[in-house]
C-alpha cells in the first residue's frame, strides 16, 4: 500500500515514465514482505533499455525490473534507496520521508 503522496505528484511521474524519461517517486509503503522497510522509490522509464542501462551502472539487476505497461519501473529500497538517492541529489525525498540519520553524507 502507498501512501505520502498526492495525486499530482503520481500523475507527474507517469507522464515522464511515459515519454521515456528516468523518474524517480518515493513514497511510504507496507508490506509484511519486508519487515523494518518503510519507503520504497519507484525508479521508472517506459525505454526499457535505458531503464535496463539505468539498472546495469547503479549495480543493479535488471531482471528485478517490473516490466508492467505503461509505467516499467524497478522498486529500490533499504540502503541502496538511500545510496542512490543521494547519488542523485534527491535530498527533498531523503528528508521528507526521514531517511537520513544524522544529515547528508
């Protein structure tokens, strides 16, 4: 279940997946899958290679992409969530949803 965004930040990242640009959305999520995860960032692009690419130079496996039309996405969470939202100077997303411990690195 998601939950800390509205609506026109959802329909904001869909139109950019949707025309084949890297969009990145966090927000809360539940899931007794894994337990102690409060957020996930959905990292989309509708290009599958270049989401695919995205995948291969952030040390990720692109077999864990969810390709699902019309939004292909691959779900980051945990450290590497917090590594590369750092990495890409996502700060408004690390302090709203309180992922820092003790400010930037």
């Amino acid at each position: 279940m998601a939950f800390g965004i509205t609506r026109d930040e959802l329909n904001r990242w869909k139109q950019a997946v949707s025309q084949g640009e890297l969009a990145f959305l966090t927000h809360y999520w539940l899931d007794p899958r894994f337990p102690g995860i409060k957020t996930v960032t959905k990292v989309g692009c509708a290009n599958y290679s270049l989401l695919t690419d995205w995948c291969l130079a952030n040390g990720l496996d692109p077999a864990y992409i969810h390709n699902r039309a019309p939004f292909p996405h691959f779900d980051l969470f945990g450290e590497k969530q917090v590594h590369i939202l750092q990495k890409e100077g996502l700060w408004d997303y690390l302090e709203r949803f309180r992922m820092l411990e003790g400010g930037r690195d």
